[in-house]
C-alpha cells in the first residue's frame, strides 16, 4: 500500500501543478476581460465566460479529487477501497477497450488548448472544444456499450 500512497502522493502534485496552470489562465483571461476594445460583441463576451467558467471547473473538480486522495491516504481502509476500484479487472477491461485513458487525455489537452487559442481566435476555440466534447461524448458511447459486452 506504500507504492499506492506514492502513486496517490505524485497524482496530487500533478493536480496542483494543473490547478496552478489553470489558475494562471483565469487571472490572464480576467485581466483581458477588462480591457477596452472596440470589438466587443456577446459572442466575445460568452466566450470569455465559458472560458472562465471552464477553468474554473477544472480547479474544482481537481481540488475534490486532491482531497479525495488526502483522506484515502490517511485512512487506510478508503485507500485499500480506492486501490480496488482502480484495480477491478472488469473496469480494467472496459477502460482499456473503450480507449478510455488515451481519448480523456487527449480530450484534455484538446479543452486547454482550446481555451488559450480563445484569446486569439473563437473560431478555433468553438472548433477545438467542440472537438473535445465530441470525443468525450464517444468516450461515453463506448464505455456504456463495454460495460453492458462485458
């Protein structure tokens, strides 16, 4: 269980370093928020608040699963709970079929880069997020179809 907590110690430092990333890109975005530009239109405006609104999910989401490893690893029966859940065979297999791990980090850089290329182009940003929630919608698909095959 001590490599587990390790691995639960190193995913938390990559959420923060994603938290700090994100942070960063929301002070950017409300800073730009507030200059003066002839070309405001609402789509601009809906932009910048999905964008913020956005990382702001992200910093959410990423803060509830650091906490979720600081308790699991305090308390040993969460963490062998949470060892077991990461390591059901069965769930190993749909993950594994439905192309679960490669299509949520692709889908992940695909949003952040979306998200940046909004402060420069909407165009590009609908499109890339648009991307990414298409193959988030597939990632879906995929694990219900693999959960009820399997």
């Amino acid at each position: 269980m001590e490599k587990y907590k390790m691995v639960l110690k190193k995913r938390a430092i990559i959420l923060v370093v994603l938290i700090i990333f994100a942070t960063g890109l929301g002070v950017f975005g409300i800073t730009n928020m507030f200059e003066v530009e002839s070309k405001d239109t609402f789509s601009n405006g809906a932009l910048a608040g999905f964008q913020t609104g956005l990382l702001f999910a992200i910093i959410v989401l990423s803060i509830g699963i650091i906490f979720r490893y600081i308790v699991a690893i305090k308390d040993n029966t969460k963490l062998k709970k949470l060892y077991n859940i990461e390591n059901d065979e069965r769930r190993k297999a749909i993950k594994e079929k439905s192309g679960a791990n490669v299509i949520i980090f692709s889908s992940t850089i695909i949003i952040f880069a979306g998200i940046i290329s909004g402060y420069f182009d909407e165009i590009v940003f609908f499109s890339l997020i648009g991307c990414a929630l298409f193959l988030l919608t597939v990632s879906v698909f995929l694990k219900l179809y693999y959960s009820k095959k399997y």
